[in-house]
C-alpha cells in the first residue's frame, strides 16, 4: 500500500512539474510579450514570470511533502487528561480514539482513509498535491493557491497575447494550435484554483475546515450547534491572524469550552 501511494504521489507530482514548464516553454517560444521582450533586450517581465513559476513549483513540492500535522503517538495523553480534569466533561466531548490507527484524536483531528493517519484538524484529502491539508500546512496551502493563481492569470494574459490572426480558420489552428492548447489548460485550471482559493479564505475567515463545513451534522462536536454557530469563531479579524500569524498548536478543546453554552 504505502508503495502504490509513493508512486502514486511520485506521478501527480511528476506530471504537475511536466505541465507547468511545457506550457511555460511555450510561452517563451512563441510570438508573444515574452518572446518579445527577450527579442528587445528587456528581460525584467520575463525573469519576474520565470521567478513567479518557480515560487509556486517550490511551494506545490512544499506543500505536498511538508507533514500536515500527522498524528504519530499518544505522546499528548498526559496532557489531555490534566486539560480534561479542569474542564467539566458536560461541556465538552470526551476525546475519542480513532478505530483506524488506536490514537487518541484532539479536537478537530480526523483519519485519512489515503494517508492511512489521523491529521490534526483535518481539513481534506488534496489528490492535487497528494497529500493532507491539516494544521501544518494549511496556512502554506493557501499561499501556494495564491501564487500559483497569479502564474496562471499572468499566463493566461500572456498566451492572449501571442494569438496570430489569420485569414483563414484552418490556417489560424496550425499557427495557434500549440498556444491554444495552452490557453485552455491555464484557462481551467485558473478557474479552478480561483474558486478553491476562494472557499479556502471564507471557511478559514470563518474558522471552519473543509470537513467541518461538509459533514458538521455527523461531528460529535458541532453536531448541537445551529448552522449560523461555530464554537472555533472570533470574528474575521482574529480568527485570519490565528490562521496565518500563530504558528504553535493550539488547544481546540479550551477555545470550545470558552465559546460553549452551559446548555450545551
């Protein structure tokens, strides 16, 4: 299994970094602003673009090997049980041990059936990157998305321009065949990453994970809360710093009893 996974990750990894320096390649060999900026000696636009792709490679490889904050022994058990000593068992759920792997899970964590680990709080499975978004690597997830978009729309703009025009329509697809191409791959997978980015700020703006937003009603946790009410929130504001500003572990299991009724 852990084989099949390995080359599995080895070539969604592969054919990402494939794809993304072909249709750069073609870029930079056709007639567009790229190619003419090179052929008039003004190279700033195209190292910035060169530097832009390579920022977002480096951080999809970041992304998708960094460990998401796999759970790996019960080392926290002595802690959680002096934390569940002084918070009233009435207000909070018992920590769980997962029927996978025989840890005890914190709040917020999850097993991942494709990583075969429990990930604290586990947001989703990315078959893009291969592998978890959880407590480690999301706030770089994130930035990837941002950086990678960016690429993608400065691509796009720059396929646009290298679009010859033609008299004739069959003539005008040999000419423009390999930018056209390009033009739908970056024009799909820009819409794509727009809309992933764009759900990521809002559930993260909200304090809520993927999963959490998906399956609420079957989280022992939230399960008694209203959909407009969510125990991990602290307005826009606090809740983007936590997220991209506190890099330590945060006890979830306090913020929820702080933020729970009596008659919960």
């Amino acid at each position: 299994m852990g084989q099949n996974m390995f080359r599995t990750g080895f070539l969604v990894r592969a054919t990402h970094t494939l794809l993304t320096w072909v249709i750069t390649l073609i870029l930079f060999l056709h007639n567009t602003d790229l190619r003419r900026c090179e052929e008039q000696g003004e190279l700033l636009l195209p190292l910035l673009f060169f530097l832009l792709v390579s920022l977002s490679v480096l951080l999809y490889f970041a992304v998708s090997l960094m460990d998401p904050g796999f759970i790996l022994t019960d080392s926290v058990k002595g802690s959680n049980e002096e934390m569940e000593s002084m918070i009233p068992q009435s207000l909070t759920p018992r920590l769980r041990r997962c029927g996978y792997c025989l840890l005890q899970q914190p709040m917020r964590a999850k097993h991942c059936q494709t990583c075969k680990r429990c990930v604290r709080r586990f947001d989703h499975h990315c078959p893009w990157i291969e592998n978890c978004v959880g407590e480690r690597n999301h706030r770089w997830f994130i930035v990837y998305l941002l950086v990678q978009l960016l690429a993608l729309l400065w691509a796009l703009h720059i396929a646009l321009s290298g679009i010859t025009p033609t008299l004739i329509w069959e003539q005008w697809f040999r000419v423009n065949g390999f930018l056209l191409a390009a033009l739908g791959v970056v024009g799909v997978f820009s819409m794509v990453v727009m809309l992933l980015l764009g759900c990521h700020l809002y559930l993260v703006s909200i304090s809520c994970t993927t999963w959490e937003f998906m399956s609420r009603h079957r989280i022992s946790y939230l399960k008694n809360f209203s959909d407009e009410e969510n125990p991990f929130d602290r307005g826009v504001i606090c809740n983007l710093w936590d997220f991209f500003c506190v890099c330590s572990t945060v006890v979830w299991e306090k913020m929820y009893t702080r933020n729970t009724p009596n008659s919960v």
